[in-house]
C-alpha cells in the first residue's frame, strides 16, 4: 500500500512559484488539517472543560457553542463537510446555555460542579454508541482525506474502530477520575483528577491517533509481502516524559505538589526522555 492510500493521510501540498502563495496555502492546509481531525470536534468540549470553574459556566459554555458554530462555518467556507462530532457538541452546549439561562440559581450550581463529568461523559456515550452502530465517529474525518475507493477496504474500517475505541476510553477515564475528584474527593479543582489526569488521557488519544494508522498500514504491508517500516511501539508514550517535567513545574508553580515531589517528576521525566530517545532509535 503506498502512501496516497494510507487512511489518515492529508492532502499533500501543492508547490507553487512565488513566495506569498505558499505562506497562504500554508497557513491554508494548517486550517484544513484541523478541520479534517477530530480535534477539530473535540476542540469545544476542552475549551469548556477549561473556561468551567465555578461561576464562569455561562461563559465557558457559551464560549464553547461559538467555538463550535465557529468550526462548522469555516468548515463549509473551505467546502469541509460538518462532521456528527461538531453537530453534537453544538448541541448539547446549546442545550446547557438554554438550561442555565432558564434554570435556577440551585442547577447552575450543579452544572459548574459537573460540567466536565457531563462533557467527558457525553463525549464517551456518543463514542461509544458510534462503534455500536459500526460508525465510528473518525471516519467521517477521515474520509476527508482518504481516497473514496479505499473507504470500505477492512483496513480503512478497522483503524477507524481502534482510533474511535482509544478516543471513547480517554473519554470515559477522564469522566471517571473526575468523579472520582467531585464525588468521593469533593474537590472540582483537585490538581490530579480534575486537570493532570484527564490531560494525559487526551495526550494519549491524540498519540495513539497519531500512531496507529502508519502502525496498522505497515502491518498490512507486510503481511501482503510489502516492504515497510513498523512504527516503534514507544512512540505512542513519546509525549509521556515531558508531560511529567511540566506536571511536576505547574505542581511547584500552583502549590500543588510538595517540593520534593515536584522536583522527583522534573528530574524523572527528563531521565525518561533521554531514555526514551534511545529506545526510539
């Protein structure tokens, strides 16, 4: 299989011959890269989680519907179809800011506290119910960038089922340790379960997407008597060893971790890197 076929391919640039056209269609295929990935659609559901701290929910949601509106209409600008993803998130965070604009004083303040179990929850139910229904919800992305002949090829379909199934549990994990931080902890703004933990399984899912599909390709190759190069399995934990330095830094920063504890994961996740670097060699 060469690589105009691989499913999550983007559309390779087109060269040109002065010097401001590339820059334009640069920052062009930037855009449309975006709007062709998942993040373009999970995008929203994180600034929400972000903005959502208690008495800013009315803001955080809002801001999340116009980041949402605002994905789907420069989509259409650019002639990208609007994908199931963005058309739930706009609607279920329509749905919030019509129930907080209308409800009492009594639900608002249930919605900040579980704003993001409610986001990471429905984010995983409607990832979830995709592969049920054997319609993974990342195949609508990449059909955005796969020629059409290859979108019923097994290949095509079972790297959309694994990438939608790591998304779906990223999702559920941090539903769980949200939970977790709100219910048993009672404490939204735990620095572990309310920000660290659901960060790595997002940073997860987006390595195990940027992985798996040059992983499953190359197998594919190979097991068809093709010559091609597996992707080393570290990759996907690439991004780990700098995530726990600047875990450790934002700990020391916020007061969070004592400060031997913070200097522990600085000094340990830069020995993983290093580590790391020649395991990937």
């Amino acid at each position: 299989m060469n690589d105009s076929t691989r499913p999550h391919d983007a559309p390779a640039s087109h060269t040109t011959e002065t010097n401001a056209q590339p820059e334009r269609r640069s920052i062009g295929d930037t855009i449309d890269s975006f709007l062709k990935s998942p993040f373009a659609g999970i995008a929203p559901w994180a600034l929400m989680a972000i903005l959502s701290t208690p008495g800013r929910f009315e803001i955080a949601v809002i801001s999340a519907l116009g980041f949402a509106l605002l994905v789907m209409l420069i989509g259409t600008f650019r002639g990208i179809k609007i994908h199931g993803l963005e058309i739930f998130g706009a609607t279920i965070f329509a749905s919030l800011a019509l129930v907080g604009a209308l409800a009492g004083s009594g639900v608002t303040t249930f919605l900040e506290t579980w704003a993001g179990e409610l986001t990471n929850f429905s984010l995983a139910m409607f990832a979830w119910v995709t592969l049920l229904i054997r319609k993974p919800f990342t195949i609508s992305y990449a059909k955005d960038s796969t020629p059409r002949e290859h979108w019923e090829s097994p290949l095509f379909k079972r790297i959309n089922s694994v990438i939608t199934a790591a998304w779906a549990s990223a999702f559920t994990f941090a539903a769980a340790v949200g939970f977790v931080g709100d219910a048993i902890l009672h404490d939204p703004g735990n620095f572990w379960t309310g920000w660290i933990l659901q960060l790595a399984a997002i940073f997860c899912a987006i390595s195990f997407t940027e992985f798996y599909a040059d992983y499953a390709t190359a197998k594919f190759d190979l097991a068809n008597g093709e010559q091609a190069e597996v992707p080393s399995l570290v990759k996907i934990l690439e991004w780990l060893p700098e995530f726990v330095v600047v875990t450790g830094i934002a700990g020391l920063i916020t007061g969070a971790l004592d400060f031997l504890v913070g200097v522990g994961l600085i000094v340990a996740g830069s020995v993983a890197a290093s580590a790391m670097a020649k395991l990937a060699k």
